[in-house]
C-alpha cells in the first residue's frame, strides 16, 4: 500500500479516525474526505507532513465525488447516520450515495474498494435504516463488483455511542429503560477491528467481491450490556422493560428533537438480533483475532464513575 492514494468518506468520525490512522501507518496518503474540513484537521498528525489531506465533500453531490477520489488507488465509504434530518435521508446518504462513490471510483480506476455497511441490510425490513444499508450494498455492487463490504455489529471503543450514551444516561437518570424486555442480542465488535479489517480487505486479493460479518467473540443481549456497563461505572440502577409499543410512542416524540435520542426506525431495528449469520464469513477469515469487550470497556467507562476516574474505593451510587 505505501505511496498509494486512498480516498476515505466519513475519515472524521468513530471508524474513519481509525481507518486513516492505520492507512496513514502504511504509508498511504489519504484523501480525508467529511462534511467539515477544518474540524478535520485533527487527522493531520496521524500521518507526516501532507500525507493527509482533509477534505470537504457533499457524498450526494455526484460531482463532489468524483473530484475527491480521482487519482485514488482505493476508496473507502464509512457514511451512515442513525436518524434522518433535512436532506440528510436515508435514502439519500445510505442507499443513494453508495452507489455513487462506486461508480466515481470504478470510472477513477480504483483498484478496490471498501463498502462498510451493517449487519441486518435488509431490503425486506420494515425498517427505514435496514432497507437503505441493503439498498447501498446492491448500488455498491452493481457500479463496482469487486468491492469488499464489511457488516459490522455495534462497534465500540474509547468515542462510541453505545456505552458512552448509556453511562452519560446512568450518571443522571434512576431507570434506564430495557425495550422490548432488554432480550435483542449483539455482538459487539472493536474499532480497531473494524480498522484492521478494512486494512485486511484492501490488501487481500481474496477479499475482492467478497462480503463478511463483523462481529466480537461474544454475543450478549441488551440487559447484558447494561448490566455490563452499570458493573464497569459502579453505579447501580434500575432496569426497567420498555414494551416496543410504548418505546415506539416515546420514539415518535423524541424523533422531532434536533438530535433524537430515540426514534421509531431505532425501535423496529431492535426487534431483531444484530449478531453474525451462521456460514457468513467473519474476522477471522481476514486474519483477524476478535478483542474481548471485557478487555477494552473498562479503559474509557472509568470516567463515568462516582468521582470521576481517580476516585478510589467501589462506592456504588
């Protein structure tokens, strides 16, 4: 890879930090594309003087495509969203805009590419966010049949938005709801994982073409996971089941909010596990050893302890 040119959609969020430090580890120069260039600027030091560039780009604008990954070796697209606003759609961001990175890249002469999409892309589903991530997969494949797309489960890491969300919730509110009874599996998977495994996938001529699920060496179900972070902050609250119906209706109100905290796509998505299909191919078909949760969680919950990460003692609040 060294000396070669990658262009990366979505280079400032939680997985593309990490995509363009480890492309920028190898020596590639990246195109660190995102809707803002100078909060971007953070990316510059992961590689030398100039090896990454940040870039501002519209992914539905076809135009703004296809100047941003001219002249690349490889493509990587990270955009998703997990709710709706504006012109920011499903639709248009993860079932259009695929499609047209592919087909820039494909007309660039990109040797490969890198689609990360989700596990559950479901053109059946009757969730909105389902049904874009399989449309986006199907537009990636037809402008490009040689791209890898990667399905990850939830990711975590030190900026996630999973346990973070939920120990910021803990620190403030007596009852953390368990929708649908708390019973939907996961299988969490790591961000330096997920990484690794876009790393995998642009270097492996196997790779090409080929889909895989991300997902960690365990499964766990949503009481779990809660019940997992609660241990790591020290914190005891209650869990209370949440019916989807009455999650639903709550879903249909904080969805107007300008940053939603839950909405009515979220709760049809919970309806269903979000773990790695038998016979799919997997991390390990990458070379990739899966990291225990257990080994990473506790290095960034601390925080969310009673006195903060230097409080000494297991005071439970």
């Amino acid at each position: 890879m060294q000396g070669q040119l990658a262009t990366v959609f979505g280079a400032s969020g939680f997985i593309g930090r990490n995509v363009v430090r480890e492309l920028a580890a190898r020596g590639v120069r990246v195109n660190a594309v995102c809707r803002d260039a100078e909060h971007a600027k953070f990316l510059k030091p992961m590689g030398v003087v100039g090896q990454v560039t940040p870039m501002r780009a519209d992914v539905t604008d076809p135009a703004a495509v296809a100047r941003a990954v001219a002249g690349a070796d490889m493509v990587v697209n990270l955009v998703g969203i997990l709710h709706q606003s504006g012109r920011n759609t499903f639709d248009a961001v993860q079932a259009t805009a695929p499609g047209s990175i592919a087909k820039a890249a494909a007309a660039a002469g990109a040797r490969a590419m890198v689609h990360v999409s989700a596990i559950g892309a479901d053109a059946g589903s009757r969730s909105a966010y389902a049904h874009s991530k399989a449309a986006g997969e199907a537009a990636v494949r037809a402008a490009f049949p040689a791209a890898t797309i990667l399905r990850p489960s939830i990711v975590y890491g030190p900026d996630d938005s999973f346990f973070n969300r939920f120990a910021a919730m803990a620190q403030v509110m007596p009852v953390l709801p368990l929708i649908g009874g708390g019973t939907t599996r996961f299988q969490p998977v790591y961000v330096d994982d997920v990484a690794d495994a876009a790393m995998a996938a642009l270097d492996r001529p196997e790779a090409a073409g080929a889909d895989y699920e991300l997902g960690g060496p365990s499964v766990y179900t949503f009481r779990q996971l809660l019940e997992l972070m609660l241990a790591e902050i020290r914190r005891k609250r209650m869990l209370v089941p949440l019916p989807f119906w009455l999650a639903a209706l709550q879903g249909a109100i904080l969805e107007l909010l300008p940053v939603p905290p839950l909405t009515r796509d979220q709760v049809e998505l919970l309806k269903s596990d979000n773990v790695v299909a038998p016979g799919a191919k997997t991390l390990a078909d990458l070379g990739i050893e899966a990291t225990p949760l257990e080994i990473v969680v506790p290095s960034y919950l601390d925080k969310f302890r009673v006195g903060g990460r230097y409080a000494g003692g297991r005071v439970n609040a």
